[in-house]
C-alpha cells in the first residue's frame, strides 16, 4: 500500500513528482468514482503545464469504472461548481494547486449538486481507496469522454447578478496574474459589452501562462499587490480587481490604488445581500469578526461562525440556508451559486452597489476600517505550532473576557482580540488580530504577539 500525503483536510495538494502524478491522479479517479458510484463526472484543469494530464488520468480513472466524463476544458474551480450543477453531474474535480508553487498540483472535488467532499465527507474514504487500490475491477463498459463548452451558461449566470438599469460608467483594471481568469473574464466583458454595460476593463496579465511569467498568481503576496495599485492609479480607474491561479478568490483595490483586505469586503457584501433580504443568515468565519457581526445584526440579519476553509463554510452554508458567506482570506460563498465560492461574483456585486448608493469602494470601506483596524493576515514558520499555540495561550488567557476553539485559538479582550491557527494547506501559523477603533492599539498588540510566536 502507498501513503498518499496530497490528501489535506478539503481538497488535494502535492509537490509533483513526489507527492502527485499521473497514476496516483489515475487512482485518485478510480476511487472517487467508487466512492460516489457516478453516472456523470464533470472535470476541468488550470493553466498549470501538468494540468492537463493530471485531468486526463483522473478521468481514465472515472471512465474505467464505467462513468461518463464530461471535460469543459481550462477554466476556473468555480465553473467546474457551477457545471457540474447545471449539467446534473453526479460529480466533479477541478484540477488545480491554486496559489501554491510551480511544482505543484492538485484537485478539488465535489458531488452532486456541488456539494463539498471534505475529510468528515468522503476524502478520507476516497484516500483510503486510492492507497490500497481497493477500488475493485475495471468496468465491463468503460464510460464516454466528451468535451463541452459550458461557458456560456456560466457567463449568463454571472451577469443575472447585475442590475444594468443603473449601472454607472465605470473602468476597471484586472490582473488575472496569467492564470484562468483571462478567457472568462474576456467572455464576460463581451456579454456585458453586448448588453450595453457601461464598464471599461484595462486587462494587465490577462493571457492564460502556465509558466506564471509575472509569479505565481497570489494577490495576497505583498510583492504582487503593487503591480495592480500602479495600473488603478496610472488608468485613473475606480476599482482594481486581481485574482489567484483557479480565481475562486478576488482581491480588491480601491480608487486610490488601496490593497483592501477581504474582510472588509464581507461586511461590504453581507450587506448588500441583506438590504435585499432582510433577516437572512450570513456565515463568516473566526479569524476577524466584530466588522462582520456588527454589519450583519445592525442589518438585521443572522450571523453565523463557522470554521474556516471552504468545504466547512459550504456545508454550514447549507446547514442554515445563508443567502451568503465569507471569509476574510477573499473567498465569498452565494447560496444562488449552489452554496459555493465564485471568484467572479464578489467583484460584480461590488460595483452593482457602488452604482447603486452613487458611491466610491474607498468611501464604503474606509469608515469599517477605522472602527475595526486589522493588519491583515500574518504568516509565521515556527518549528512546533502546537508548542507555539500554546505558549501564546498562556500568556494571554488570564485576560481575555471570552476565548473559543471554533478554529484555532481565538481570545477576546475589552478593546481587541486575536484569532491563531495552524494552516491546512501550508506548513505555517496564522495571526489575525482587531481592536476597536484602536490603530496604536492594533499595532502594539500585533508586534507583541509575534515577538511571542517567532521567539
């Protein structure tokens, strides 16, 4: 039996040539289709150079357990959700390493309906089959592969979203960071374009390049965030928009070429959804909270916690019917796109409101960003996350007025709090810190927790 370390709580990852190829890609389809005993399979791939034949063994796989493959070619991981749903697919597996390095691949996969396979829901079972190959013998009628072109229904869907009645003009700059996003974001300008839409678009790094010339695409990375502020501030455009390799997450910039963190953009968000629904459910996640909270019950709506990474938020999403969910690491959730993240909606949704209270995104956010200042999301390597939590734990706990283990080690002070957790998908620890209109406050409590985590 092969130990298969690509399997991570949610989704698949592994360095190529030592954790994934092509026959544990075949495996993995093998077992998948075991598992799930499918009819139909929808599978897509990322720019990545590996994609394409990580895709093709994955779907030898499903195939020779006698289901149908449907292939709708390069794409991002939200249209692979989206197909598998319109097509009525019993499954579907995008394959893609997201933000990770070069060397990496990876696959995410969902069910019916485009319900999420986590580790409670399935991966462990379909990691257990792969391993030992317990996936029994080949089918006597090995299933069909066929190559369809869903972008058209996908792209209609996406702009149901807008309301072109009152759309101001508006120029856009996008930084698709040569990865999936550029032909979907090239179709969609079209349809908008032919719908009469009054949205300029300034494409830097929009050709498809599996050899990420410009870097691996990852707005988060603090070396690239300049790239896209620059061409907001040079095309003298209202918004900048950048997204990573698979584009299930969107980063915004504002006016002024201001990176905003995604946490302000939940709050943005939910309350767009609940001026529209009023007493709907919003899920977000524990890292950053009071912003999301407040929004959310002054809005009169229902705030649900839950933890992070997407195959949790999209079963809790289910769970209470939310309308929305978000995370402040710039994935957002829509319960009318099957319950799952779209890297494509956040930013269309944003300028439908800006049109609509005839405003700016810097005026919008910058008002949440002082009465809740965040750093953002900081990384560290530490050599014993557990021993690290710990230690901060200890120093911290006679203080706080709350504390919960929802995720990670979130602990609650009069005037700040802090969220720590260990990553699933990166051998790092995470701090998120907030306080309550406070910047000196956020900064001073920021260098002394790290001074804490790094010692």
């Amino acid at each position: 039996m092969t130990t298969l370390t690509c399997f991570g709580a949610y989704d698949i990852r592994g360095e190529l040539g030592v954790e994934l190829n092509t026959d544990i890609a075949y495996r993995i389809g093998r077992a998948f289709a075991a598992y799930l005993k499918p009819k139909t399979v929808v599978v897509g791939g990322d720019v990545r150079e590996t994609s394409p034949e990580l895709k093709e063994a994955f779907a030898r796989g499903v195939m020779d357990f006698g289901a149908d493959v449907i292939d709708i070619g390069l794409c991002g991981t939200e249209e692979v959700y989206f197909a598998t749903k319109h097509l009525k697919a019993d499954g579907g597996c995008m394959v893609t390493a997201s933000h990770n390095p070069i060397n990496y691949n990876g696959m995410k996969m969902v069910r019916d309906d485009s319900k999420p396979i986590s580790r409670d829901t399935g991966l462990d079972d379909i990691r257990t089959m792969a391993e030992d190959e317990s996936y029994g013998e080949k089918a006597g009628q090995p299933g069909t592969l066929k190559a369809v072109d869903n972008s058209q229904a996908y792209t209609d869907h996406l702009v149901s979203y807008l309301d072109l009645s009152d759309l101001r003009p508006t120029k856009l700059v996008t930084n698709a960071g040569n990865g999936a996003a550029g032909p979907s974001l090239d179709r969609l300008e079209a349809a908008l374009q032919a719908k009469g839409a009054p949205i300029e678009f300034v494409k830097i790094n929009n050709e498809p390049d599996g050899t990420f010339p410009n870097g691996i695409p990852n707005p988060l990375l603090h070396e690239q965030q300049p790239v896209t502020s620059k061409a907001v501030r040079d095309n003298g455009a209202d918004m900048g928009i950048a997204w990573d390799g698979d584009f299930d997450r969107c980063f915004l910039w504002d006016e002024d070429g201001n990176f905003i963190e995604g946490y302000y953009i939940v709050g943005l968000l939910a309350e767009a959804f609940l001026v529209k629904e009023p007493g709907s459910k919003i899920v977000y996640d524990p890292r950053l909270t009071w912003n999301t909270v407040e929004i959310v019950e002054s809005n009169g709506g229902q705030a649900v916690m839950c933890k992070s990474g997407h195959a949790f938020i999209k079963e809790k999403m289910r769970k209470e019917d939310a309308i929305y969910g978000g995370e402040m690491s710039a994935h957002h959730y829509f319960r009318d796109f099957a319950y799952c993240d779209s890297g494509m909606l956040p930013w269309l949704l944003v300028v439908d409101l800006l049109s609509k209270k005839k405003s700016t995104l810097k005026t919008l956010v910058s008002e949440r960003m002082s009465m809740y200042p965040s750093p953002g999301e900081i990384n560290s390597k530490v050599a014993d996350a557990d021993a690290t939590m710990t230690r901060v734990y200890e120093a911290y706990k006679a203080d706080a007025v709350s504390e919960d283990r929802i995720d990670g080690l979130s602990l609650e002070f009069e005037n700040w709090r802090f969220n720590l957790r260990k990553s699933n998908t990166e051998p790092v620890i995470r701090l998120n810190v907030e306080t309550r209109g406070d910047k000196d406050l956020m900064d001073e409590k920021t260098q002394e927790l790290l001074a804490l985590i790094r010692q």
